[in-house]
C-alpha cells in the first residue's frame, strides 16, 4: 500500500508539473497574442498616420497648385480685360522700334555724331508722342484737344516724310511702310484715348454721332460750349450747349 501510495503521490505531483507547464505555456501564448495585437495596433496606428501625413501633403500640393492656377487665371483675365491696351502698347512698340532706327540712320548718314542724332530723333519722333499724351490729357478731361492733336498729326506726318523721303530712292514699298511706322502708334494711341474717354463717360454710338453732327452743324454754339467748358470747372456738356446757344 504504502508503494503505490508513494507511486500514486508521483503520479500527481507529475501531473500538477504538467499543469503547471500548461498553464504556464496558455500564459506564454495570451501574452503572445497580446503582444502580436498590440503591434498589429500600433502598426495600423503607424499606417493610419502615414496616410493622413500623405493625404495631407497631397491636399497641400492641391491647394498650392489650384491657389497658382487661380493667380494665372487672374493675371490672364486682366490681360484679357485690358487687351485692347495690351494690343496697342505692342503695336506702339513695333511701330516706334521700325521708325527710330530708320530715323537715326537718316541722320547718321548725314554725318551727325552719334549723340546727335540720338538727340534730333528724339525730337523729331518724340514730338508726336508727347502731342499724343497732351491730346490724350485733354479728351480725359474734357478740354480742348485741337491744338494738342494738331501737334501730334504735324510731328508724325513730318516724321514720315523724313522717314519716307530718305528711303524711297532705295525702295519704295519700304519707304512706304517706314512712313506708316511714324504715324500707326500715334494713330492708335489717339484711337485708345478716344475710346477710354467715351466708355468713361457712358456714351453711346448714337449719342457720339448726334454730338459729332451737332458740331459740325454748328460750329459757333460748339465753339462757345467749348470756352465756356474751359472757363467753369463743373459746368456739364448739356448746360453749356444751353448757354452757349442763348
């Protein structure tokens, strides 16, 4: 009896050993688990935040590029708004960079020092372009604009003529073309005045001819409006076509 108790005794100590082992081999494996869970969390944590970062940055690179888009998209509706002056500024500036050389070798051939004839072209294409201004000046302001465009017709036409007079002997069509160069940036300049001065002051194509024809039919009431606009700051169009014609 004693033997197998003693046996029996083995047996069961043997079997709380492997219980334990078991036990201890279930706590191995929950703690397992629960570590592999707990990096599968962080790694999904990790994944979640690199595609928030990435989306955010991909969603910054957006705004920038729509905020740039939209500056250019500005930048072309202005030009778009304004091209009527973006058209005569290139065509001012082709036509002064055709007749200022023409103009020059004109008088370089003449035997004047360089100076000079960068001096005497000055004047004598500039001349038309400060008439421009002046008359441009005046239309926006409502003053009198005769004077000031006789100046500015007179110093282009006298600038074609040179440029004209100086080129024929070699070709004609150049000459031609090179007398057009000194009068088409004067001529549109004046054109795009005009046209600011009228959309300015709101009126319409009928309203321009009727006023056109009212000045030509009577010249001495037009010419009345004209000093009496001059001489009294504020007095309107219509009010002064009134005195005047009294």
């Amino acid at each position: 009896d004693t033997v197998y108790s003693m046996r029996a005794g083995r047996q069961l100590d043997k079997a709380k050993v492997i219980e334990a082992q078991a036990a201890a081999q279930a706590k191995q494996a929950e703690s397992a688990f629960a570590q592999a869970e707990a990096a599968a969390r962080i790694a999904t944590v990790q994944r979640e935040m690199e595609r928030t970062t990435r989306d955010g940055a991909e969603q910054d690179k957006a705004a920038a590029r729509a905020a740039r888009n939209l500056r250019w998209r500005k930048r072309l509706d202005a030009v778009l708004v304004r091209r009527d002056f973006v058209m005569v500024t290139v065509m001012m500036a082709a036509s002064v960079g055709t007749a200022w050389p023409a103009q020059m070798s004109f008088y370089l051939a003449l035997g004047m020092h360089p100076a000079l004839a960068v001096l005497v072209t000055s004047m004598s294409e500039g001349a038309a372009w400060a008439g421009a201004a002046m008359a441009s000046k005046a239309i926006e302001s409502g003053r009198p604009a005769g004077l000031y465009r006789a100046i500015t017709w007179g110093s282009a036409l006298a600038a074609a003529a040179l440029n004209v007079a100086h080129t024929i002997h070699r070709s004609v069509p150049l000459a031609v073309v090179l007398g057009i160069a000194s009068m088409l940036g004067v001529l549109l300049w004046e054109s795009y005045a005009h046209s600011q001065a009228e959309h300015a002051g709101g009126k319409t194509g009928e309203q321009l001819r009727a006023e056109l024809y009212r000045t030509a039919r009577f010249r001495k009431v037009s010419r009345r409006m004209r000093d009496l606009l001059a001489s009294v700051p504020g007095l309107t169009e219509d009010a002064a076509w009134i005195v005047a014609w009294r």
